[in-house]
C-alpha cells in the first residue's frame, strides 16, 4: 500500500512559542500536500545546544506535544514529533514523540546514543552533560508499513537499525540536526552504511 512522506526542514529561533506555531503550520501544509505521516526535525522547538535544554525542556505531555497532538487530529496525519528537551522528574531527555492520525501518542523515543564530540580548533559538544540517554528501540505501526525510530546520532549505530530490520520494519525514521563540521562528513555516508547495514530490508528516512 502506497503513501506519501514529508520530511520538514525548519529554521529553529529563540522563541519556542513560534518554533511550536511553525511545526504546526508545517504540519498543516503537508497534509494538504497529500502527506499521510509528516516528519519534524530533531529540536524543533529549541535552539540545538546543552545550553538551551534546561530552559526550553518540558514534560510529556506539555506544550509541544500537546501541540502536535491537535496538529495530528486536526489533520488526519500521523506525526513523527521529530525531538524536544523532555524534563522527566530530575533527568533530561532528547525525545520523540509520535502521535496518530486521532492524536493518540503512539510511542516516545528518547535518543538512545548521545552526541559527544571534541574536534580540536573546529567543535566541542557533550549532549551528556545535560541528557540522560534512552535505552528502548521504538518501532510504531501504520496502516502503511512498521516504522522504527532513532534520532540523529542513533545512527551512527548499525545494530539498531539491524534490530529494526529483524522486527520486520520497512521504514526508518531518524529525525537529525547535525551540524556543519560532522555532518557533511558523515550524515550521507552514515545513510548509506544503515541502508546497506539492513541488506535492504528497510526504506530511510531522515527529517533536518
């Protein structure tokens, strides 16, 4: 059974009040594009950095969520909530939610592998020392096709998406914000090695 994608790219800024309204609207347009499942990037409602993660971390359900929760309804969409800072009791998390098409949160994966990286002279960033990391693969199922989630950094890790590919996925979803250092590097190559890490056994997709 066929279906239509849409993987959004967003300009993140420093309100997340705005950066909320415009996943919604994004949201929004894809569905009248013909998008049956509509995919955000990884911190759609934050600046990406261990910096604004306190400040911009919230419970689930909370704004956000609870914003791509009426997005999904109203829309008759299902939504991979590609990730936000999510507060649990005294731990931070990288997360994402997915809700169906009648706004019910299907699942939430919180992002298993955390980025750190100290490249001398170009970049140094410790998503561990703010984040508690998952440790939960998450696998959702559509009326299309089963879906397994990472985000960003995840796939970096070839025995989640093998994990998936035994669990029967057919699609591979890692919402992502690398940045400009690694990411040429790495982001293509990494999309590749996952593709064939699989033998083919599962579609990607990835949502910046």
């Amino acid at each position: 059974m066929s279906f239509k994608l849409a993987l959004v790219q967003l300009a993140v800024t420093s309100s997340k009040s705005a950066n909320v309204a415009a996943a919604v609207s994004a949201v929004g347009a894809a569905a009248r594009a013909g998008a049956n499942i509509v995919a955000l990037p990884e911190c759609f409602n934050c600046p990406y950095g261990t910096n604004y993660f306190p400040d911009y971390a919230e419970a689930i359900p909370g704004e956000s969520t609870t914003a791509l929760s009426e997005a999904a309804s109203n829309h008759k969409v299902f939504v991979i909530g590609g990730s936000i800072p999510e507060r649990d009791e005294d731990r931070l998390y990288n997360t994402c939610a997915i809700f169906d098409d009648n706004g019910n949160m299907l699942a939430k994966h919180r992002k298993i592998h955390l980025f750190d990286i100290n490249v001398p002279g170009k970049i140094k960033f410790q998503e561990s020392e703010i984040l508690s990391p998952g440790d939960t693969p998450t696998i959702i199922t559509t009326p299309w096709c089963k879906i397994g989630i990472g985000i960003c950094y995840d796939i970096r890790f070839p025995l989640l998406a093998q994990l998936y590919a035994q669990k029967e996925c057919d699609l591979l979803i890692y919402p992502g914000a690398f940045n400009m250092t690694t990411g040429p590097a790495h982001w293509e190559l990494l999309q590749r090695s996952r593709y064939r890490s699989v033998f083919n056994a599962a579609s990607l997709s990835f949502s910046t």
